[in-house]
C-alpha cells in the first residue's frame, strides 16, 4: 500500500525527476535496458487501432447517412419562401445542439459514477464526452450565428438561449482545463467529474430558456403541437433525417475517443509499471556493489 501511495504522489511529475542514469528508447517509454526487452512483447501485442468490426460496418452507416444528409440539405430540399437558402443551416443546427446537449447527460452520468465508485472507465467516458460536446456546442453557436447575421441582424446577441449555451461551452472548456492541471490524477478526475455533475443543470437552463425568458430565439419547432408537418414533408424529413445521421456520428466518434482514451491511459500505466522497475532494479544494483565493496 506503501508503493501505491508513493506511485500515486510521484506519477504526475515523475517525467520532470527521472534518474539521469535511465534512458528513453524509442517509443518514449522511461525503462533500461532489460525492461525495455521484457515490454516489446507487450507492445506487439497492443492493438493497432481503435476500429472492431462493429465500429467499421458503423463508420460505413455514418459515412452513407452524412452523404444522404448533406445531399438533402443543399440539393434535393428546396428553398424556403421566407428565408431562402438561408433554411439550409437548420438541417444542421438543432441537431448539433441535440448531439451537445446528449455529450452533456453522458458526462454527467459518468461524472456521478465516477464520483461513487472511482472507476477509470467513467472518468474517461466523461472526458471523452466533455471533448465532443465542446465540439458540437461551438459548431451550434457557429452555425446560429451564421444564420442570425441576416435573420436578426447581428451575429450574436446577449439573448437569453445564446447565453446560456456559451456558458455551456465555457463549463466544456473548464472541464477539460481541470483534467489538465498540475495535481495527482485522481485528484484532476475528482475536481472535473464535480463540475461535470453540473452540466445536465445547465443544458435544462438552454433549453428551457426560450419559455422562461423573452428571447429572439425561435421556441422548438418540432416539439410544436401547432405545426403544419403535411406542408413541409421534405423539409421535415430532412431535419429528422439530420438528427438521426448527426447522432450516429456522434455516436461513432465517442466509440473512438474513448478507446483512444483507453490506449492512453493503459500507455500511461504501463510507463508508470517500467519506471517502478528499472528504479527497484537500481537499488537493488546499488546495494549488490555496496555489499561488494
């Protein structure tokens, strides 16, 4: 328990105190000479990528549906009566923001169950999260702002759902900061998934902002009793069709983040294990010549 707790303390800065005596082969990890010989087997072993045959016959899925999508949007729909071409961004838009508020309940979720049982893999399931859905956040202010400059006049106002979603944003970004900082790793994941219990609160303040507040932005239209959907049908096949190709994509990427995710921590893991051998076999060495003197 000792060497855990010496591990832990060290891990983080153990790059910026490595013996002088101990050197880097290629690949980076911190070993000598004979751990470095017992650890290639190891890394023969270590998978070649982040695809399994599932994730591959989705990529496909994805790749056809984004495809379909895009020609939906800018070929086969044709423009609005009010806003002309200026509809095209809305194939896109709701659901960039549909995909940002989905990030934002995985990382919560993980968050809490990280904060309960410790487990590494909802840590990184909550990192990897975070990173989308700051991602998908800055596509949807973006986007909104592209089609409010000529639909509002302005690119961006201090409304109330604009707002509100950069604070979404600026929480992402203070996620990710916090996993950076210069502290033990289980003190950076503890501080993050603290702040990332907080995500889904703000995500319900986005949404609900349209009906709490008064605000230039529009109220949800799909969610519209009121409206016409036999007067659009393309329109709105279009926009659900962009929901479902956009959520696949997200779903394809946070499969891959998070096994990048793995690999690095399994990496990180693996250096730490080397760098603990090669200082026990120092000290052993040590104390042989001193036994032989």
């Amino acid at each position: 328990m000792a060497l855990v707790q010496l591990a832990r303390c060290v891990r983080p800065r153990l790059h910026r105190r490595r013996d002088p005596h101990l050197r880097v082969p290629a690949g980076g990890i911190v070993t000598t000479t004979q751990a470095s010989a017992a650890a290639q087997p190891s890394t023969a072993a270590a998978p070649l990528g982040t695809g399994s045959q599932a994730s591959r016959v989705l990529g496909v899925v994805v790749l056809v549906a984004m495809a379909v999508l895009l020609w939906l949007a800018f070929v086969a729909s044709p423009r609005d009566a009010i806003q002309g071409d200026l509809v095209r961004l809305l194939y896109l838009h709701p659901a960039l923001a549909w995909t940002a508020y989905l990030a934002c309940f995985i990382a919560t979720g993980a968050s809490i169950q990280h904060l309960r049982k410790r487990t590494v893999g909802s840590d990184l399931l909550a990192h990897s999260a975070v990173e989308l859905g700051a991602v998908m956040t800055l596509l949807t202010l973006v986007t909104g702002a592209i089609w409010g400059r000529p639909t509002w006049g302005v690119y961006w106002v201090w409304d109330a759902r604009l707002t509100s979603t950069a604070i979404l944003f600026l929480m992402l970004l203070g996620y990710l900061a916090l996993h950076r900082i210069d502290a033990a790793p289980e003190v950076r994941s503890r501080r993050a998934a603290v702040l990332g219990v907080l995500l889904v609160p703000n995500v319900i303040l986005v949404h609900q902002s349209v009906q709490w507040w008064r605000t230039l932005h529009q109220d949800p239209t799909l969610l519209d009793r009121n409206f016409d959907f036999g007067t659009s049908d393309l329109l709105m096949f279009t926009m659900v069709f962009g929901f479902v190709a956009i959520s696949l994509l997200f779903v394809w990427l946070l499969l891959h983040r998070f096994r990048v995710a793995w690999l690095e921590h399994q990496v990180e893991s693996a250096w730490l294990d080397d760098a603990i051998e090669a200082r026990r076999a120092e000290a052993l060495a040590e104390s042989r010549e001193a036994g032989a003197r």
